[in-house]
C-alpha cells in the first residue's frame, strides 16, 4: 500500500461562514437575540391558557425553530473553527462570544419549555393528537416528561446566566487543556513533541518497545498535568450533584436516562447483560496472549497487531474503501457520502492544538455535517472515517425533519455509524484469502467492538463508582479515583491482561466524563443494536433496507423505545442484549478456530 500523504482533507467552513471575520456572525447573534425577545413578547402565558389552539401551539414552534436555527448557525461554526485550532486566542473568544450570546437567548427562552409542561391535563388531552401538532407530538411528549425536573422560571434563568462561569467554563477548560498538551517521544536519539492522537496511534503499532514508550509518555504527561484536571473533574462531579438534587433526580445517571428516553430498567438490564458477558474479553486475550507469544500481556498490548508488519493506508484509499463497501450495500449510501469528500465537509489532518478523536457535527436539517477526524494512515482510521460518515449519513437521512426533531435520539445516534463501521469491515474481509490475514483482521474487530462494548460499560461503572462516592465521600483524591479507575476497567481482563501503572492516570483524558456525563452507554447500546440490525440485514437483504432508511430518516421524531418496537426489539429485555453478546460470542469462536488452523491452541 501507498505511503499516506502528506497533505490530508481540511474541511472549508464558508457554507456557514466566510471566516471568524464575517459580519454575518454579529449579525446573525443580534437577530436572533431580537427575534428572541420578540417571541417572550408575543407567546409568554398564552400556553397555559385554556383556550390554547393547536394552530396557535404549531406557529409557535415554528416561530421557536427558526429563532433556533439563527442562534445555531454562530454557535456550530464557532465551535468547529475552535476545534481545528484550541491554541488560537481569537477562536477562543469567539467560541465564548457566541456561548453568550446564547445563554442571552436562551434566558428569553426559558418559559417556552417550562409552558410546555404546564399546559393542563384537560388542554392537553384536546390537543395532544390534533393533526396540526402531528410533527411536533414526539418534542411536546418529551419535554412535558423533563417538565417534572424543571425549577421555577426564575432558577432557571439564574442557571442558565451563569452556566458560562460555572460547568461551561470548566468543560472549555478542559478541553484547551488537553489540546494543548504535547508528548515527548524519544525515537533514535531525538525526541519529538506528539498530539495526543499520535501518542494513541502508537498504541497499534507492531514494535512492544514503541507501545510501552507511548504507554509511558501518555501517563506520564497526564502525570505531570493531572491536577488542573483532576481539579476540573471534581468540580464538576459537585456540579453535577447539585443540580440532580436540585432538580429531583435520584441517581447520577438518571437525567442521562431521560434525555435519552430510555428506561432506567433497560440501561440496567444492558449493563447487567454486558457485565455477565466479561468473559468473552478475558477469553481472547488469553488466545491474544499465547498467539504473539508472550508470558503477560500488559494494557500497552491490547491492540497490538496479530500480524507484524506495519500497514500503512493512504487517506485515498480510505476513501475508496469506503464507498465501496457504502455501494455494496445501497448505492444511495454510497451517493450520500461522496459529497463530504467532494465538498471539502471533512478535516482529517493531525495538527498542534487541534482537539483529539473524531466526530460528526450535525448543523441544521438545511445544512450538511462535518466530520473531523486524524488521519494517521493506520487501518484503524478507514473504520473511524466510516463511523463518523456514517453519523453523516445519518444527519442527511434526518434532513427531511424540522429542526427538533432532526438529531436522533443518543442511543440511537450510533445506529449508523457503527453500521457503516461493519460494512466496511465485511469488505476487508472478502479482500482477504490467507488464514492469517483474516485472523488479523477479526482481531481488529473484535478488539474495536470489545472497546465499544465492554469498555463503555466499564468506563459507565467507573462513572457510577465516582458519582456515587463524591456524594457519599466529598471530594475525591487523585488516587481514589486512579484506584476506582484502574479496578473498574480490569474487571473486563480479569487476569488476561493487566493495566499498568502509568494506566491510572488515563481517565483524565476521557472527554466524555467531562463534556457529556453518563454518555458512553450508548456506545455499548449501539453497537448492540447493530449486531442485530445487521445481523437481520444479512439475512432479509434487500427488503431490509428501506426500514433501515427508514429509521435513519425518523431522526429524534420518535423515541427509541417506539421506533424499535416496530422492529419489533425489546431493549427491556435480557435476551435481546445477550443475542448481540452472543454474535461477539460467535467471532470470538471463529478468532480461536483461525489460531487453531495456524497451530495456535486457544487454550
């Protein structure tokens, strides 16, 4: 394969805006700002009246979208132009411009929900299936369910002013603070200062010397900075459990749960299901263990390549694999994605102060997503660039959906990414006719889908150890949470594998523990979830496929409990989530039968 090159996709923001410059951002602020105002003016105390229309309702959200949209527009590109470059002061400050800007609108907004939920039971009842309110009934459900936790408006507008100085500020610390991080390596007699994502590369790398280094150097650099964020965590875990006995929630993960619109018996039972399945991981690294000869594995070893040479994929070829395996499955896949490389829509090159991992940002369902990503040229990124086209795919599918319902609900937000994951990984496998080459290429999957599974759940675990114990403990030492860390995430290995020292200090790198509490589940429930759908989908074929699209299409219109019954999936029960342990079941039987076949027992 063909060195990666140098020069890789930086994505062109200028269908948002003409640059950090344009006078079009002001003037976008203001106007939303003034429509804002206009809409308290017009609707505050008309929603609680008796004699409430359903016309009268549907202008208002109409009304209420098209503010929303205004304001959204500054916010995206702020936040996109601010994550290729953390370290640039001016991005900074307009990230921070347009956050109060926002909280600005929002304080004019704060009735409108808060109205929602107290419309009467009798006005509701007359209007909860009028057809005028058809496309907005999912919204107007949901937020008369989160109405039950909202404080009076007056709270809540002093919240709102002064999130940019509470959790807000903390969480755009966090995140200057890791971007800007560098990692020392020393290679050869010299040393180069990395990104993070090039430390975390070299975690894949075939050389155990090059991993243990990496290993060292991520721990011992989050070492040296650990107390800014160990600062910046337990802040927020004291924020965090202000606001859940402020606002009635009886667990830490409760307000997740309900912002997802799943049962707090359904993420039970998956976490239950996926802890009783732990074996699974603890198996293969044993068969791991004896395959590349080694007396222990250590946490540097975990992805370590069955097969010892380096492979090395050019962003090009990527791109080709990918939509291929995409037109394989649906030409309109296929269609739906060539634009973001086309257009210039995604960013995919490494660069100093850049933020770390990968995403897809969702605009606005009359504006196309943006993926970021960095591209290191190791087959690990062909499948993040078709996870995170495939949360493309998806934004597009969604696009036929007024604004609040366009994002899919977060559980079902991996629906599609993690699919386009497995398209991809199904036509890597059909290039493969060596024993070996496919074992190495199951192992990569397994490995993936280990770190999407189990890990999440751990990293869930973790969360609730942490949570709970700031409530019953007060703050928590650096090492509590090292120790709640490190015994948390070898649970999965049990004496497969074991976590190293420097190992402890990787949670503080963890995005999510501060940006998005109680997110990672979902990452298990996805992938779940599409071990079954694409396990239906292998077996219906093309029947399959337009309620696949289907459901891509519903975006956040329905929730997942209902958009999934009439696939008839029932994500209360057990069984179900053990049906997608027992296809990893099934690849973990099938990596054992290849070692076999190479004459590698797996015991």
């Amino acid at each position: 394969m063909h060195q990666t090159p140098e020069k890789l996709p930086t994505w062109d923001l200028s269908d948002l805006y003409e640059g950090p410059e344009d006078p079009r951002i002001e003037e976008d602020l203001l106007a939303a700002c003034q429509q804002a105002l206009t809409f308290e003016e017009q609707w505050r105390g008309r929603l609680t009246e008796e004699g409430l229309q359903a016309g009268d309702l549907r202008r208002a959200l109409e009304q209420y979208e098209a503010l929303q949209r205004l304001a959204i527009l500054p916010q995206t590109y702020a936040s996109l132009l601010f994550s290729t470059d953390t370290t640039d002061p001016r991005r900074g400050a307009l990230v921070q411009k347009t956050r109060e800007m926002a909280t600005s609108i929002a304080t004019h907004l704060i009735f409108f929900d808060l109205e929602i939920g107290r419309i009467s039971e009798a006005t509701w009842a007359r209007l909860v299936n009028a057809p005028e309110l058809a496309a907005y009934r999912h919204y107007l459900e949901h937020e008369r369910d989160l109405a039950a936790h909202y404080l009076s408006e007056p709270e809540e507008k002093v919240l709102e002013e002064t999130a940019n100085c509470r959790g807000r500020a903390f969480r755009r610390l966090f995140t200057e603070l890791t971007s800007r991080l560098k990692y020392p390596f020393e290679q050869e007699g010299r040393t180069r200062e990395l990104t993070q994502s090039e430390v975390l590369a070299m975690f894949y790398d075939p050389d155990r010397e090059i991993r243990r280094q990496s290993s060292k150097v991520l721990g011992k650099t989050l070492e040296r900075h650990a107390h800014p964020l160990h600062f910046t965590f337990n802040t927020l875990l004291l924020e965090h459990q202000v606001m859940d006995r402020l606002r009635g929630f009886s667990r830490p993960e409760a307000s997740r749960n309900l912002d997802n619109e799943i049962p707090d018996q359904a993420v039970d039972t998956m976490v239950d299901v996926v802890v009783s399945n732990y074996d699974l991981v603890a198996r293969y690294y044993r068969l791991k263990k004896k395959f590349l000869g080694l007396e222990e594995l250590w946490h540097y070893d975990r992805y370590a390549p069955l097969l010892s040479e380096r492979t090395t994929i050019s962003f090009q070829e990527a791109r080709g694999i990918v939509l291929e395996a995409f037109q394989d499955f649906s030409p309109r896949f296929a269609e739906l994605a060539l634009p973001f490389f086309e257009k210039d829509w995604i960013d995919a090159a490494p660069a100093p102060g850049k933020r770390g991992g990968a995403f897809c940002a969702g605009v606005t369902p009359d504006k196309h997503p943006y993926v970021l990503m960095n591209f290191t040229g190791k087959p690990r990124d062909v499948m993040t660039l078709a996870h995170e086209l495939g949360h493309g795919l998806h934004d597009c599918l969604a696009s036929c959906q007024t604004l609040l319902n366009y994002n899919p609900v977060l559980p079902l937000a991996e629906t599609a990414s993690i699919f386009a994951e497995m398209l991809v990984f199904e036509k890597l496998q059909t290039r493969l006719d060596s024993p070996r080459a496919r074992l190495g290429l199951l192992a990569e999957k397994l490995e993936d889908t280990f770190a999407t599974v189990f890990r999440q759940v751990s990293m869930f675990r973790f969360e609730q150890r942490v949570h709970n114990q700031r409530r019953e403990k007060g703050e928590l030492d650096l090492e509590t949470i090292n120790r709640i860390w490190q015994e948390s995430l070898q649970e999965m290995f049990a004496d497969s594998l074991t976590l190293g020292e420097e190992h402890r200090w990787t949670w503080l790198y963890v995005p999510h523990f501060i940006q998005t509490p109680f997110y990672v589940y979902a990452y298990a429930f996805g992938e779940l979830l599409v071990l079954s759908l694409y396990a239906r989908y292998q077996k219906e074929g093309a029947a399959f496929q337009e309620r696949y699209f289907d459901l891509l299409a519903s975006g956040g219109s329905r929730s997942p409990q209902g958009l999934l019954t009439e696939l008839e999936i029932d994500i209360t029960r057990a069984e179900f989530w053990q049906g997608g342990c027992d296809l990893i079941a099934r690849n973990v039987q099938s990596a054992e039968a290849l070692a076999l076949e190479l004459g590698q027992p797996p015991r």
